[in-house]
C-alpha cells in the first residue's frame, strides 16, 4: 500500500472494519516491536492492547489529511498505550511486593514471638514445684477447683490462690 493512500484509508476506518483491518496490518511491525517489550504479558495479550489502541486512535483522530500525520498520530497511540501498561505494571509489582514484605515480617514476627512464649512458659514450667506443675495440668485439661481439690486432697482455697499465683 502507497503512503497517499493512508490517510484515505483511517478516515475511511471510521466506518470499515476492513479499512481497520488493512491499517492494523500495516502497523503490524510496530505492534511487533512493542509486544516483545511487553514481557509481563502475554504474547496475544499485549498483541490485543496495543490493536484496541490503534482502533481507538482511527477513532478519536479528526480528519486526516496527511499520511504522515496520521502514522504518526496512530504510532504515538502504540506508545502512550505502552507506557500505560508498564506503568500499571510496575503500580502492581510494588503493591505485591509491599504486601509480601508485609506478610513476611508478619509471619517471622509471629513465629519468633510464639517462639519466645513457647521458650518462656516452658522454662517457666520448669521452675514450678511438683504440685504446682499438677494443679496447672488439671487446669489444662478443664478441672475445676473443686474437682482439683478433691484428686489432690487440698482445700479448693488452697488451688483457688495456687492457681491465681500461675496466672499472674
């Protein structure tokens, strides 16, 4: 196709999908050239946008009266409509990548805390006497103070200020 005969086929565009057609194959090797750069897409993907863009393009385009001034018009649509999916690109990367370091620091600052509790009441367990580590196991498994008295042969006063003394 001739360069003088460009012009005529955008405004004849408007209201052709087969003049669409013939443009959209004529800019083919910049659609190319951009979709290789769009590497977070894929392939058809990229190939679809920046053919929606040159559509849109034929449309918004007022009159054109010169060849160039409409490849040029059309090729700056490719680029803008490039530039805004990269840029919508790198808007989504830092967002998921502040959300996984989010999550991440969460994780770890939960792990290492339950870690710590788990270290603590253990070595806490440890210092207890006998009975004490007994009364807080009938505890655990849902005695009452009544019921932990009368196992151990204690007053449930006795559990009842033994078992306030664990949980302070």
């Amino acid at each position: 196709m001739k360069a003088e005969k460009f012009a005529n086929l955008v405004n004849k565009a408007k209201n052709n999908s087969e003049a669409v057609m013939e443009i959209l194959k004529i800019m083919k090797p910049i659609i190319n050239k951009y979709v290789k750069k769009i590497y977070f897409m894929d392939k058809e993907d990229a190939e679809q946008e920046l053919n929606l863009a040159i559509i849109e393009a034929i449309q918004r385009i007022s009159n054109c009266k010169y060849d160039g001034q409409c490849i040029v018009y059309i090729e700056n649509a490719i680029k803008f409509k490039y530039a805004h999916l990269c840029k919508s690109n790198i808007r989504r990367e830092e967002a998921e990548g502040k959300y996984v370091e989010e999550l991440k620091e969460v994780l770890v600052g939960e792990t290492s805390l339950e870690v710590e509790k788990t270290i603590d009441f253990k070595s806490k367990v440890q210092q207890l006497s006998e009975k004490k580590k007994q009364i807080l196991t009938y505890l655990y498994l849902g005695y009452t103070d009544n019921e932990i008295a009368k196992e151990l042969g204690n007053s449930r006063q006795y559990i009842n200020r033994v078992k306030k003394e664990l949980f302070k």
